[in-house]
C-alpha cells in the first residue's frame, strides 16, 4: 500500500511529513479465504459421504389393544474411509436394521451389511461391494483447539450432502448414549445439525475428518456433538477386526451412592462416593464371588471406583479372565474380594430379585 503524505506547518513554512499506514484486511479477502477453505474441503470430502437408508422392525401400536410388527423407515449419514467400501457411521443409525441401503454422492445405490457396532460409543462400521469409491482421511482429533473452524456434512431430513460450517466449541466434553455408557472427549461444534446428520463427517479445515456427527441438544441452538475420531480409530479396527468391542463385565446392576461420613471416617476411605450393588446376575463373577445386594463397590484392583462410569471404565478388554481385586464396603466392615471378570455378553442379564 502506498505511504500517505502530510503537509505539517508549524512556522509558515510548507513542510511534509511521511507516515506509513499500516495494512489492514479486507472483510472481502477474509470471507473470500473463508469461502475458498470451506470449498475446498467440500470438494474433497462430499464423495465420500453418503446417505444411509434403513428399515426397522418395531411394534407399531394399531389400536388401543393391538400391536403389530411393520417395517418402519429410517436414514442417517456415513462416509467411505477405506478404499474397498467400509463406511463409519452412528450405532443409532443402524442399529437392529432389518435393511440397510446406502447411496452415493453420484446417485448410485448399493445394500450394505453390518460388519460392526458398538452402541457404547455409538458407532458401526457397515460395508457395501462397489467399484470406484472415494474415501476420507480421519484426522487427528487431540489437536483440535477451541475456535478451530470446523464442517459438517451429512443429509439432514434427508437433503443429500448438506454442508453447514461451525467452530469447536468446546473439547473434552462428555456424552452419553442411548445405552447408557459415558463417551469421554466428545467435540462441542456449533455446526448446524439436524436429524439425519447422525454419522456424518466433521471435518477440518485440511480436509480430514476429526469428527463423526452424533447428537444435538433440542431446542438449544448451535449445540452440538461428535465423536472424536481418536475414539472412532480405535472402534473401527476392532470393529473390522472382532465385529464388536469386547468388554468385561462382573454382572451386578447398581447405582451411584454417597457413603455416610461416619463410615468414611472410621473406615478411613479416600473418598465418599461409590457404586451400591441393587442386585446381580445369578452365576455371574459377582454371585460367585459372594457379592450381594447392598454392597458398596469402592475400588478395582488399585483404581477407585467413585460411580458406574468408573466401573464401566475399568471393566476394559484387558481385564477379561484377569483375577481382579474388589473392595467393597459391606454394613460398617471394608473388605476385598477376588474376582474375575467376564466378557460382557449380548442380551438382557437375568437378576436376582432383591429381597
């Protein structure tokens, strides 16, 4: 930019002055570059998203005493991250489906299958047999910073390959879903979603996909989750692998408890919080162990255990068939017991009534 002159005159005579402005942006080059970045990345990974049809058996009430089992229609999102047809998606898109369809960027339409799901994390991986396909790159969600511009793509009500354009507003945020587990590090996106955009792609401004679609919070505005993909990395390999994620579990049900302050103290615990055993699964770990209802679950093995998230949290893959050590608060007594965990099995558990 050109240097501006100054006449300056201070005792009659004429004299000049030069000053430099400094150079500011233009709100026309910004939004030009914003616009460039934001197509840019469409460009890129739209191919590789697709719409997810499905049909789901459900009882569907027909009068005031009768039900009957119909076929009931659904879509969500997905996108192709490997070159031979596997496709991310969310758990509640997929689950139970008695049909999947999946349709491309270009219109062509393909069934797919099932080759994983986990509704712990809320994420499936299902495939489809098709020549020439485009997939995305997954990225690298533990370097996401606050204020990062973020893109969303996916089919809201579904209108095929949708794009809305947000920031990461928060990180580190916890999610639960339908099943009731705890998702720990879920992206916060102000990114427009709609139901349909569920197992869509977030993206980044390189083009990599540091997110997959999930949850909105009705009826705030601009809230919105996505599973971050160092979690869908780690669920897509086993999922490709096992077809599911094992888990161990020690078959109790229970709930959050606070410990009363006179047994914290007489029984010097590092902290008051627990879960209450409310009943178990018969011939589970638990029953075999001598487990019984009322029981207070304070730790596992080394690691306190200050509610179910916990529990869940530490009930890993690596502790199946793994001796373990429960400490348990039973009446005024603290006490530890030996248990093996089992791997989680699909399926209702059985209970024991409480007496």
């Amino acid at each position: 930019m050109d240097p501006i002159t100054i006449p300056v005159s201070a005792t009659g005579e004429a004299t000049e002055r030069t000053v430099h402005e400094s150079p500011r942006p233009v709100d026309g080059e910004l939004l030009d570059a914003y616009s460039r970045t934001v197509v840019s990345v469409v460009e890129k990974v739209s191919p590789s998203v697709v719409k997810i049809d499905i049909k789901r058996k459900m009882l569907v009430r027909q009068s005031f005493f009768n039900q009957a089992e119909q076929e009931v229609p659904g879509s969500g999102s997905g996108f192709i991250f490997t070159p031979d047809g596997y496709i991310l998606t969310n758990s509640h898109v997929v689950h139970e489906a008695s049909q999947i369809d999946v349709i491309l960027s270009d219109g062509r339409k393909f069934p797919a299958r099932v080759i994983g799901d986990d509704p712990a994390t809320d994420l499936a991986v299902v495939k489809i047999e098709a020549p020439n396909l485009v997939h995305a790159t997954l990225g690298d969600s533990q370097s996401l910073k606050v204020g990062q511009l973020v893109i969303a793509i996916g089919n809201p009500y579904g209108f095929q390959c949708t794009v809305t354009s947000g920031v990461v507003s928060a990180v580190g945020r916890s999610l639960r879903t339908y099943n009731g587990r705890l998702i720990d590090d879920v992206i916060q996106t102000d990114a427009s979603l709609n139901p349909g955009n569920s197992g869509g792609p977030l993206v980044n401004s390189a083009g990599e996909v540091i997110g997959i679609n999930s949850a909105i919070i009705l009826p705030a505005q601009g809230i919105c989750f996505a599973i971050p993909s160092s979690i869908a990395k780690f669920v897509a390999s086993k999922l490709m692998r096992d077809g599911k994620i094992r888990r161990g579990r020690i078959g109790v049900a229970g709930q959050n408890v606070v410990i009363k302050d006179e047994i914290v103290e007489s029984l010097k615990l590092s902290s008051n919080q627990g879960v209450l055993v409310v009943n178990l699964e018969r011939g589970s770990p638990a029953d075999r162990t001598g487990l019984v209802a009322g029981d207070v679950i304070i730790g596992l093995d080394d690691k306190p255990v200050n509610n179910v998230d916990d529990l869940h949290k530490l009930l890993s893959e690596e502790k199946i068939g793994v001796p373990a050590t429960l400490t348990i608060v039973r009446m005024y007594d603290k006490r530890q017991m030996k248990i093996t965990p089992e791997e989680q099995p699909d399926g209702p558990m059985k209970r024991i009534p409480v007496e």
